[in-house]
C-alpha cells in the first residue's frame, strides 16, 4: 500500500508539472503535507483520536505519498525546464 501511495503522488505530480500547472501540485502537496502534520499532532494530544490510528495513517500512507509526490514534481520541473531550452534554442 506505501509502494501504491508513493506511486500515485509521483505520477500525479509528474504530470502536473510537466504540463505547467505547478499551483495545483503546491495546493496538493500542502494539503498532504498539512495532514502530516495534523496527524502527527494528533498522536500526541489527546484529539478525539486513536493515537496508534493517527500514527499508523501518516506513516504508512500520507509520507509515502508525500515522498512520492516531492520527488514526482521535482521530475517534472526539469523535464519541463530541459523542454523550455529544447524549444528555445531552435
């Protein structure tokens, strides 16, 4: 399910990118990444939820999307950078 996560974000990010439509990939990651966060906050204070569950879910499906995602956009931003010259130069 990490490999599956991980594999969606990249793509997703990739292609986004590549297309030019980085403020959709930054809206995206920021939401992945703000729910890290809440998630991780939430295994130490006492929320309403299951500490274990919270802890569980970011690991195993929000940070391998997010790593996936990160790497997916940071692909996509140079081969969209390395097209931009293609083009440029002739």
């Amino acid at each position: 399910m990490m490999s599956a996560c991980a594999l969606a974000g990249f793509a997703l990010f990739l292609r986004w990118m590549r297309k030019g439509q980085s403020g959709l990939a930054l809206t995206v990651g920021s939401v992945l990444g703000a729910l890290f966060f809440i998630l991780i906050y939430a295994s130490g204070k006492p929320l309403g939820i299951d500490p274990v569950a919270a802890i569980s879910t970011a690991f195993l499906y929000i940070l391998p999307a997010l790593i996936g995602a990160a790497f997916g956009a940071l692909l996509g931003w140079i081969l969209r950078r390395k097209d931009d010259t293609k083009s440029q130069k002739g």
